[in-house]
RNA sequence: GCGCCUGUAGCUCAGUCGGAUAGAGCAACGGACUUCUAAUCCGUAGGCCGCAGGUUCGAAUCCUGCCAGGCGCGCCA
C-alpha cells in the first residue's frame, strides 16, 4: 500500500519536472520500488533514475535530484528522501506510516494476504497419481506436500482450486500385480514355483497373499489362473489403494476426487480421444502402430499411441484424460510429476497445443528426488530387496508437521536430502517448531492478557497503536505489510517455498522482539497496543501454516 | 551423444524485476532464564556465488562455452 503511494509519487514528480521543463522527455521506465537490504538506505528504494538515463540523456543524479524537488508529500509518508551510489532514490518512511498494517489484519483476519489473482478461474492440480502397486515413498510424499500446498495457495490467491489423484488402474502393471499377488499365494499354499525378477518383490504383497489364502482358502486354486489373476489384481490394487489414502490422509492431503484410468477405457474416452486427432489429421500408421505427430508441436519425435499389438500406451490414455480435464472446464491444469516424468513433459505439452490449449493453460511442476538420509549417511532404499523405509514410516517417525515443512523449506526443483534424525530433532534445526513455537507463545501471552485484564483484547480499534515505537516493533508491522505481496508472488510462480522462509524471518523478528520487550507491562494502554501487534503476528503466523498444512499449536 | 535439473560459508539451504557492503539455520566460539514458554535471544568467526568469457552504469541473477553431480532419452508406466 505504502508501496503504491510512494511509486505513484515519484511518477507524479517525473511528471511535474518534465512540464516545468527539468527533464527533456516524458519517456519514463517502469517504476520499480525495492525494499533495500542494508537499513541504511531506507525503507524503499528506487532505480527510476538510472533506468531512465538513456531516455532523458542526463546523468542518473541529476534526474534523481529533479525526482526529488518536484515530490509532494500531501499525508507526510516520507520523513527523508536521499539520492545515493550512482543514483539510486531511498525513502526513508515515516515510521507510524506503517502503523494501519495492525488494523488492516485484524479486520481482514482469516483472509488477510489474499490477492485476486485467479479471478474465478478453475484451476485443476493433479498430483501423486502414484501406481497402486505399492506403498507411497518419500518421493512422493514431496510430491503430495508441494501439490496441495500449491493447491492451497491458489485457493487462497481467487481461483477455484480441484485436486485430483489419477489411479493408473488399467495396463501391464496392474497385471503384474495380480501375478505377482497369485505366486507368493502359491508359495503359501506351499508349492514350489519361481518368483520372477520382474514382479513385485515387495513384502507387502507377501502380506496381501496372507489375507487372500486366508479368505479364500484353497478355493482360489480352483479357478483359471487368468481369472484368479485378475481378481488377485483388482483387490490387491484396491488393498493398496486404501493404504495410499490413508498415508496421504496422515500427511493432511486430501483430494476432491480419484480419477481412475480404467474408466477412460470402459467409457470409450481413450479411443474417442485418438478419433479426435485423427480427424484433425494427426495421426498416421507406421509399421503396424499409430503415431501422433508430436513433432509438429516442439516435440522431438512423433510417438506411439496404439502398439503394433493393438494396445493402446499409457500416453494415449493420458491424452483421453488432459482433454476430458479441459472439458471439465479447468481454464488451468497443474500436473505434479517426479522429476523423472520430466522426458514425458513435450510430448504431453504436443498434445495439448494439439487440442487448441495455449500453453498458459498447462503447467508442469516436477519435483526432484528426495535422498533419505539418517545422521547424514543414505538410508538403504533397494526396491529389489523389497527393503525401503515407506513415507508411512517416515511421518510415523518424524510427525506430520516436519516433514511437511521440511519438503516446503526447498524449492521444488532443487533435490532435497531428508535427513531422519534432523527432522526429529526440536530444535532451530528443524524451523517448523521455530515458527510454531511464534504461535505458541503468543496464545500463552493472550492468555495471561485475558486472567489480568479480559477487557484489553476486546476492541482493537480503541487501541493506541501510536505507542508502538520500538525499532523491533516497527520491524515487525513493515515485515508483515509485505505478507500480501509474498504470498501473490509465491502463488504466480508456484512456489510454497516462499512462504515458509517468510514465515521463518517473521519469526525471527517476533523472538527477538519478545526477548527484548515485555508485551504485559504496568502500563496499561501501552500493553494494549503490544497485544495488538502479537495477536496480528499470531494470524499471519497462522495464515501462512494453514497454507502450507501445518498446525499451529496453542501449547508446545 | 542429446535434453532437463542442480552447483552460493565446513553442512543444509534462501536470494523475486539484474541493484548498493552476499543471507539464514546448523556446526564452532563467547554471552543472556527471579520476568508473557530458553523449542528463545545477543555477539564473534566463517565466501573465487563451480570455472572462463560476454552483455552494461551495475551480474549469484541474463547470454555463450566448459567442468562436476543427479535424472531422462521405449511400440514401459
């Protein structure tokens, strides 16, 4: 808001001083406010001057000095203004200027920081969509954090937000499934057979074996094998399916709906989706198989979508479901993917171009692996072995609340190392406690606040926030003034991240305030005012762990 | 070989639109609890921003080339 004032103040000056002839042009480059690192330079600083150089054919000084003569400054903004390197413009802010911040969050409360950016718009993430044919791992619990955190920030940010988990329940994998479910049940039922390399070696299909020799008995050995496999397959996947809800259930992740890739095949959508670009002629046969001109849309190759066999691939399914997604009518689709996926990302593109999406429409967020480490050595994650440490593992140990504040502390292209014994730890290690602990403590002053005084929260506007003077306090109101500008940035480029390191320096602000001030003095108004300016930082605090699905504690 | 991602303090990581003297936490060292929670705070120390060029008033940030690590290059998913 200051921000807005101050920028329109200078283009008002640059304009003065070209009508009263000071600078030769009116071709003025875009205002750019930056809140400066060192204090020394001000509370905003511009590089209107420097930038405009070129244009005005005068030394970057000399522009800044017409800038500065021709301010005015009707509401008193601005105590000091100073030119400074090789033009630079500080502002030096008035510090009670920063003061309506407070009132601003305590009547926006639950909403305060929500910028409107989605206008309306229907946004779809999609994320996880892990196969059901084993348990969830870490990886995609990074996955399943940044995608519902992002999911959350839109929310927050005017779009209408769906999140969506696609069940690859059709095609070879699930097949492999069954059998591999049908040989361990034969190995119980104690015959001799071979356990082949390419089927499931996990112990967890051992255990769903287990449950099925025990409901079925020696029954299940009656039936043909194809049909047993195929049974086997539809409970197994269904079994683990469960488990998956359930881990993402314990990690806070919920989806509004489970899409399942079978039902694109029973509802003719994969082979009305291949008809679709053949008629826009996009298709053509090449030794027995169907290929899509992916070529003709950046990709760099054409690719199959149905197999000499007959078979459709998973791409062509993939197709049927991105265009059943825009006739959803999603203006926007989000698919998170392991960077693994990220060869995948052209020819899915290709696809779209080729449904008449524009590119805006189409994101892909791919995040990169996740090494699990314990005291800093790598945990053994030998899938052969059947030996890996689940994601279901992971939080039991960790908690909930680290380990999604830790996949929010990176940003998502960047590979994370998740280190067990640092995430347990309940120390500044592990931030989330240090951001939590900002609500805590707070909910423990309000609380003293109400036994000594019950009237002194009740009405925030009889409070004389004037008495806020302190450097650390003025610190805190500018810091959460740029809560708003934070959060449209982060949801722009869809990155949680960001948040969770402005949430870490608010903190910051908050401890040293807290361990320099009292906010319960024997001054009763000034008490007052403090109690308003922690409870303001207690929403924000709040606000921005909401977005990211962490609790926010009233007790630690 | 080609493509994508990453490379910033001993370690784990931030760094927006190119801005002024490079930012945290951990680890190290020295301090602060009779107080609203010490899961906290204050201070010290720590840098060839992978390397080399280029663009310009100015580069960790943009461009080119190289180096290192990870991932991907199927009629698999």
């Amino acid at each position: 808001m200051i921000k807005q004032h101050v920028k329109q103040m200078v283009l008002d000056a640059a304009r003065t001083a070209h009508a009263a002839g000071v600078l030769a042009s009116d071709d003025f480059p875009d205002i750019i406010l930056e809140e400066p690192k060192i204090g020394a330079h001000g509370d905003l600083a511009t590089n209107f001057a420097m930038a405009g150089a070129a244009a005005q054919k005068m030394a970057p000084r000399k522009i800044a000095e017409a800038v500065v003569d021709h301010i005015t400054d009707p509401d008193g903004l601005i105590e000091k203004t100073e030119i400074a390197g090789p033009g630079f413009i500080n502002f030096f802010i008035r510090p009670s200027a920063w003061l309506p911040v407070i009132q601003e969050i305590h009547q926006q409360d639950m909403a305060y920081g929500t910028e409107n950016l989605g206008d309306g718009q229907k946004v779809q993430v999609e994320f996880v969509s892990a196969n059901p044919t084993g348990p969830l791992h870490i990886g995609h619990g990074r996955g399943a954090v940044v995608g519902d955190s992002i999911a959350a920030l839109l929310d927050f940010c005017g779009y209408r937000v769906e999140r969506e988990y696609y069940i690859n329940d059709a095609g070879r994998q699930i097949l492999t499934l069954g059998r591999s479910v049908y040989l361990r049940c034969c190995q119980l039922a104690g015959q001799n057979v071979e356990f082949p390399e390419d089927a499931y070696q996990g112990d967890y299909i051992k255990d769903i074996a287990r449950s099925v020799i025990a409901e079925k008995g020696q029954s299940l050995f009656d039936m043909p094998r194809d049909k047993a496999e195929e049974e086997l397959a539809g409970q197994a996947a269904e079994q683990i399916l469960a488990g998956i809800r359930q881990d993402l259930e314990n990690l806070g992740v919920c989806f509004d709906r489970w899409y399942s890739e079978q039902t694109l095949y029973d509802t003719g959508k994969v082979e009305a989706a291949i008809a679709f670009l053949k008629q826009k002629d996009l298709i053509y046969e090449h030794e027995g198989a169907l290929w899509f001109c992916a070529t003709e849309f950046g990709d760099e190759k054409d690719r199959v979508v149905v197999r000499q066999n007959g078979q459709t691939t998973y791409f062509a399914s993939d197709i049927a479901y991105h265009l059943e997604k825009y006739e959803r009518g999603y203006d926007r689709v989000i698919d998170v993917w392991g960077a693994d996926h990220h060869g995948y990302v052209p020819r899915l593109t290709a696809a779209i171009s080729a449904m008449g999406r524009q590119s805006s429409q189409f994101t892909v967020i791919l995040t990169q692996l996740v090494n699990l480490l314990r005291k800093g050595r790598p945990v053994s994650m030998s899938t052969r072995a059947g030996q890996f440490v689940t994601l279901s593992d992971v939080i039991s140990e960790v908690g909930r609340d680290a380990a999604r504040f830790i996949f929010l502390t990176r940003h998502h292209e960047s590979p994370l190392d998740f280190d067990l014994e640092v995430a347990k730890a309940k120390t500044n290690d592990n931030p989330v406690y240090y951001v939590q602990y900002v609500h805590a403590r707070i909910s423990s002053i309000c609380k003293k606040a109400a036994d000594e005084n019950p009237d002194a929260q009740k009405s925030p506007e009889s409070a004389d926030l004037q008495r806020l003077s302190e450097a650390e306090e003025i610190a805190l109101i500018k810091k959460m003034g740029k809560y708003p500008e934070v959060l449209s940035g982060a949801a722009a480029l869809m990155e949680p991240h960001r948040i969770a390191y402005y949430l870490m320096d608010l903190a910051a602000l908050f401890h040293a305030y807290y361990n320099k001030h009292r906010v319960l003095t024997d001054d009763t108004k000034l008490s007052t005012a403090r109690l308003h300016l922690v409870v303001a930082v207690q929403k924000v605090i709040r606000n921005g762990l909401k977005l990211l699905g962490v609790s926010t504690p009233e007790i630690m």
